[in-house]
C-alpha cells in the first residue's frame, strides 16, 4: 500500500477541520476526492505534504510504511510525495530552469546521486516539455510572476513530470482553466500513470473526470469521508449536487 | 510556527566568514596615532614629491576643524584615531620586477582568496583580468601592465602614479571629491597610503577588466586607499573592487576615496563586492567602512555606472554619486546591501543632473536578517538647468526575520519643470508560501532562501561582469546562512 490514512485529525490554530480520515491509495490508483466548499480538502493535502500551520492531533499517516508525521516537507517531497498547488506562489527572479533544477538535484542528492549535468537536466526538460505540451519560452520566466491561471496550472503539471512522484495530490488543479487547458493537464497526468505511482485528484467538479478517470471517488463532507464508490459517483454529485449527501448525514 | 521560522532564519543567517585568517608577513607600521608626523612619515616613505605632502597636510588642517558626521541612521561607537596604526606595509627586501619576487606568503594570501596573480594562467583563459593587489596600505603586485600600457592605457598603484605620472595626478586628484568634502574624505586625504589608477587615453576601449583587490591584515591598522579613474573622450573601462579582511574582535577603520572622470562619449563602469569582516553574530568586531565615491560625467553622452554587492563590514556609510555635468550624460546605480546579525549600513546615492537631457537610473535593493538594520539614502537633484531630464529609482527592502529594520530616505529636488522624477519603493518578506512552496518541490530551507534571494537581486546581480556575478550569487547566499524564515 502507498498510502494510509487512519483516522486522521488536524486542524490549525486550535479549530479541528479534519475530524477522522480514513483513506487508503494503492500503486496504479487514481482518486478522487470531491466536496462542498470549506470541508477540508485542502487541509487534508496540506497534512499530507508537511504543512506546518496545521497540528495533527490525532490519527497518522503511513506512506509506504513510514509514519510521515516524522518527516520534514522537503524530505516527503524527496521520499516522492508531491502537492499540485491550487494557487502556485509567484517567485520573482528565479527562472523555472533554475527552481527546477534546484529541486531536481537536491531530490538526487537525498537518494544518494550525484547532481545531473547541466547538458542532460535540458534534455530532460526538452522532453517533458513536449509530454505536458508547455511551450519553451514559459520555462524562462521567473516561477510563476506573471503567469495566467492556466500558465500556473500547466507548470505544476511540468514540474510534476520532471519529478516524477510516486503519490501526486492534485489540489484543484482544474480550478480556473478554460477547455484547452484543462484536456493539456489531464493528458499530462494520464501520461504520467504508471502502475507503479498513484495519484489523488481533488476537485470540485466532475468536468476534470471526463478527462482523468478515476478509479475511486471519495466525498469530504465535515472533514470526513462520508462517501466512496466509483466513477459513476462522480457523475451522480454531478446531477443532484451535494445536498443529498448532507441530508444523508443530518 | 513562529518560533519554527525563527529557528530557521537563525540557522541561515549564522554562516561563518570565509576570510577570517591572519596571514604571517613580516610587517613594518608607522607609529601608532595621528599627527602632522604620521603625515610626514606616510609621504616620507613613499618617497612622494612635495605636491603630495602639501596636499596631506591641507586636508589635515581641515579634518582638524571637524567633527564625525552623525545624520546617517547608524550606531557607531567613538573612534579613536590615536590608536589606530595610519601605515602598515609588507617588508620587501627589494624593488619587484616579477611575480617571483613576491613574497610568497602574500601570494598563497591571494590565492586562498581566489584571485590569481600570474599573467600566464589569466591569460589562457579568453579574457584576462588585470588585478592590482593591495594589502594593508601597499600595492603588492599589479598583473599586466605591460600589455595594457601598449594600448596608452596606465594600470598602476597610485603610488606608482604619483612617482611616474605626477602631471595626472595633480590634474585629477581631489578634482571629484575635493579634501574639504567631508570628515572620512578629508581624513583618507590626510592619510591615504595606496590605491589603484588608471587612466585611459582618448578613444581606446580597454582590453580586459581591471580590478583591484584590497586586503587588511594587519591588526589595529585601517586602510585608507585612494583609487583615481580617468577615461578620455571616447574610451571605455570596466573595472572591478573586492575586499576583505582577517576576523578580529576589535574594529578596524576603513576610509576611502574612488573618484571617477569621464569625459565625452567615454563610458566607466564600476563594480564593488565588499565583502569586509562583518563583526561576529554578537556584533563584536567588525569593518568601520566609510567611503567617499564619486564620479563625474564632465563631457557630453558621457556614461558612468556604479555596481555595488555589499555584504561585508560591521558598519557601512557609503553613497557611490554621479555628477551629470555633461549634456546628455547618464547616471547609474545598482546595490544590493545584504545586512545580518548585527550589521549596520546606511547607503545609497546622489545623482546630480546639471546638464540638459541627462538621465540616472537608481535600483536598490536591500536584505536586512538578524538584528540588522539597512537603510537607502539617495538624492536626486535636478537643477534649473538640466532640462528634460529623467531618474528613475526603485527602492526595495526584504525582510528576513522580525528583528531586523530597513529604512528608506529619499531626497528629491527638482528645479525645472520639464524633468521627470519616479520613485518607486517597496517592502517585502520572504512568505512562508513561498518558502512552503519550494520545500515541497524537495529544495531545503537554505537553497531556497538563497534561490529566493538571488532571484530578488536578480536585477542588480545581472549588471555585474561575469568574474563577479558568480561569487556573488555564492557570496548572498553564504552572507545569510542561517537567517531563513
């Protein structure tokens, strides 16, 4: 199992917003985790990468074994847990070039490798450009100043395929995206499935799963999951919205 | 989680100095404290014609008659200047005529600083950098000469200059920043020992970059150099300053003058990377740098830019100023000031358009951690004369930590109506989003302050020459190892 989330509490500054979490991911596995506003899901991706405004107060987190309370951000990061961001913050002056290839060689660092050279981190680049379809010039400009909603959102997805992560929790990517965008981070993603990673898909609306299919859908309601099935879940919040399910819960 | 980005910004911002050690040479000083006989034993032992002397002891006269300035937003303990050696000079057996005859020491001195003083290394490489090394109060060894001289151009120590070019010297000297100009410029006047010149004749573009390396080593001494740059109609120069000095508990003064003359058409720039002991992370110790540095744009189309990286020194009060005197002259200044722990540095520039159409452009960026504070103090003073001109300046500050100030002091004055004056000024912290962000992506806490903060220097780091902008980059970084937050 890569992923498993037992009865999990969090919450920050005092205020509990997960109220017990069970969740489990398994290699080759896309979730899906949908909700109203304001249920927690964010949190919970938040909890998962390391975070540090929110206090776990109850429940763990194991991420292939290890208790994950135990690791720093960047060391899950390293370990090959990543976190699409749903707003991805602006660093001014630094290029994606040099932010990536920061991150990509102190993630080879801590797995004992020596840093790639300049020549083939290019290539590398080159070819992941061409995978998640991200055009050369976006790769120049500083990390994220300037960059439209969906410019944000096809960086993430690059810089996902230049890391290669094992577990990636999407956090809305899909928020904010016109068509186009969103089919060019859905292929990105589905280009990126092995069966050997997995990935969890937060979002919203069902329109995101025309694109990705998921093999789980999983409801957030109350920082819990009150629901879980199929695809065909998704498509059925999509018709009667969320408020069955709250009145299932009351 | 306050108290967690405390904890990091403390482990940035505790790096230790690269350049603390003490090199071994055997020394001679002058006697210790200031009079009318340090002057005389300063001009005697350089042997300098009575022009010199006379001119020291003018300034001295007027350094006499004043008192240290106290407006800048500095806290500086009282110095006295009885007990501070004016002179120290490496024992050289005999006259230099090549590298060999170089004490050894001081040539292991400047390689463990990385700056090579052999002609042949530098000149397999595509582009040569002349260096004159200066340690203590003397010029030790200055790197192609020769080549540059058969382009007309002179590369030497002011010492030098004042032996083989006194015509030049008395021309230009005190002709930018005259003696009576303030405390720490009457005081250097008084009691320069050496320096860098350089001269290029009308029309010639120089060949490399020069540069001068500027060393302290002697205990209780402080270095008092003179640099004098003079470009003739049409030339071009690019030249380059570093400094350091070994750790010392105590404080050593440093005061020195630069002054700069473009004539018309010519185009001088100047790059600084001070990196001066900065005193220990309890404050203790440190570099007194007190500089005078001015150019002036005397001729037409005449261009000068200052860059400068200040990461060094326990106290910083320095203003790198242009006069547009020309018409149509451009003034330029970029800065990063890096201060940490319990540095001080109040400074910025003075940009004076006098003649018509001129233009000066000021980017300044600050970085203040620990319990530093960094102030920008900058004016720009358009006369009645200098008709549609323009300044732009851009005045940031960055944050590290809740201890640390930064401070802006803008003066403006503008005596026409056609001229146009835009300031702009911001103030910023690292955010913990963006340190989140970077961390996710599997980038430590110090590689991402460092990325974060060269990023924000960016536009200041990319005017430097390429020798310098890599050690600058490694030198931000390091300067605040252990102050993240």
């Amino acid at each position: 199992m890569l992923l498993q989330i037992k009865n999990l509490h969090a919450g920050i500054n005092g205020k509990e917003i997960l109220r017990g979490v069970n969740l489990e991911v398994n290699q080759g596995e896309v979730h899906a985790i949908m909700g109203p506003n304001g249920t927690g899901k964010s949190t919970l991706a938040s909890v998962i990468a390391g975070r540090e405004v929110f206090d776990v107060t109850a429940g763990e987190i194991l991420y292939q074994g290890k208790n994950l309370q135990k690791l720093s951000i960047e060391d899950r990061a390293r370990e090959g847990i990543f976190l699409g961001f749903q707003y991805p913050v602006e660093i001014p002056g630094v290029s994606i070039t040099n932010f990536m290839r920061t991150a990509v060689n102190e993630v080879r660092k801590y797995k004992g490798l020596d840093p790639l050279p300049g020549g083939d981190f290019l290539r590398l680049m080159e070819e992941k450009k061409k995978l998640v379809e991200i055009t050369s010039n976006l790769t120049n400009r500083s990390v994220n100043e300037g960059f439209s909603g969906g410019e944000k959102k096809k960086n993430e997805i690059f810089q996902m395929a230049m890391l290669e992560p094992m577990l990636a929790i999407l956090d809305e990517t899909d928020s904010g995206l016109d068509i186009d965008a969103l089919r060019i981070v859905a292929n990105g993603v589905n280009k990126l499935r092995r069966p050997d990673n997995a990935f969890v898909v937060i979002t919203h609306y069902q329109r995101l799963l025309d694109y990705i299919v998921p093999d789980f859908v999983h409801v957030l309601f109350e920082g819990k999951i009150v629901k879980s099935g199929g695809k065909e879940l998704a498509l059925e919040l999509e018709e009667k919205g969320y408020d069955w399910i709250k009145k299932e819960q009351e | 989680m306050e108290s967690e980005a405390n904890k990091i910004l403390d482990e940035v911002t505790q790096g230790d100095y690269k350049y603390g050690f003490v090199t071994d040479i055997d020394t001679e000083f002058a006697p210790i404290g200031l009079s009318e006989d340090t002057i005389r034993y300063i001009s005697g032992k350089k042997n300098e014609p009575q022009f010199m002397l006379d001119f020291r002891l003018k300034a001295y006269k007027h350094w006499l008659t004043l008192s240290q300035p106290h407006w800048a937003h500095l806290n500086i303990s009282p110095i006295n200047f009885q007990d501070i050696i004016f002179y120290a000079a490496p024992k050289k057996k005999k006259e230099l005529s090549s590298l060999d005859e170089v004490d050894p020491e001081l040539l292991a001195t400047f390689n463990k600083l990385g700056i090579s003083l052999d002609e042949q290394k530098k000149l397999a490489g595509v582009s040569g950098v002349a260096v004159d090394a200066v340690i203590d109060s003397v010029s030790v060894k200055t790197t192609f000469s020769e080549t540059l001289s058969k382009h007309g151009i002179i590369f030497c120590s002011f010492s030098e200059a004042v032996q083989n070019h006194p015509d030049l010297v008395k021309q230009y000297m005190g002709s930018v920043v005259p003696y009576t100009d303030n405390y720490f410029a009457a005081l250097n006047s008084a009691v320069f020992s050496d320096g860098s010149f350089c001269f290029i004749p009308k029309g010639v573009r120089c060949p490399m970059e020069l540069s001068t390396y500027f060393r302290i080593n002697a205990a209780n001494t402080g270095q008092f150099e003179r640099t004098l740059i003079v470009a003739e109609e049409g030339a071009y120069v690019s030249y380059m300053e570093g400094c350091t000095a070994p750790q010392r508990d105590e404080n050593q003064l440093h005061a020195a003058i630069v002054e700069i003359v473009a004539m018309k058409d010519a185009s001088v720039k100047y790059s600084t990377v001070q990196n001066w002991y900065p005193g220990d992370k309890n404050g203790r110790g440190g570099i007194y740098n007190f500089v005078t540095k001015r150019g002036i744009c005397k001729g037409s189309h005449s261009k000068i830019s200052w860059t400068q990286v200040e990461t060094g020194s326990a106290i910083t009060w320095k203003y790198p100023s242009c006069i547009l005197l020309g018409d149509h002259s451009v003034g330029e200044f970029y800065s990063v000031a890096v201060t940490n722990n319990h540095q001080q540095a109040d400074t910025g520039t003075k940009m004076m358009h006098l003649g018509k159409n001129t233009r000066s452009t000021i980017i300044s960026k600050g970085i203040s951690a620990g319990k530093s504070n960094n102030s920008y103090r900058g004016l720009v003073r358009i006369s009645k004369n200098a008709v549609n001109s323009r300044n732009y300046s851009q005045c940031d500050s960055l944050l590290l930590g809740a201890k640390c100030g930064a401070h802006t002091y803008p003066y403006i004055q503008v005596d026409n109506k056609s001229s146009i004056v835009e300031h702009e000024a911001t103030t910023s912290k690292i955010s913990e989003d963006q340190l989140f962000y970077c961390q996710q992506r599997g980038i430590s806490n110090e590689s991402a302050i460092g990325l974060i903060v060269n990023g924000y220097a960016k536009e200041v780091l990319k005017q430097l020459p390429m020798e310098f902008a890599v050690e600058a980059q490694k030198l931000l970084s390091i300067s605040l190892e252990g102050s993240v937050g």
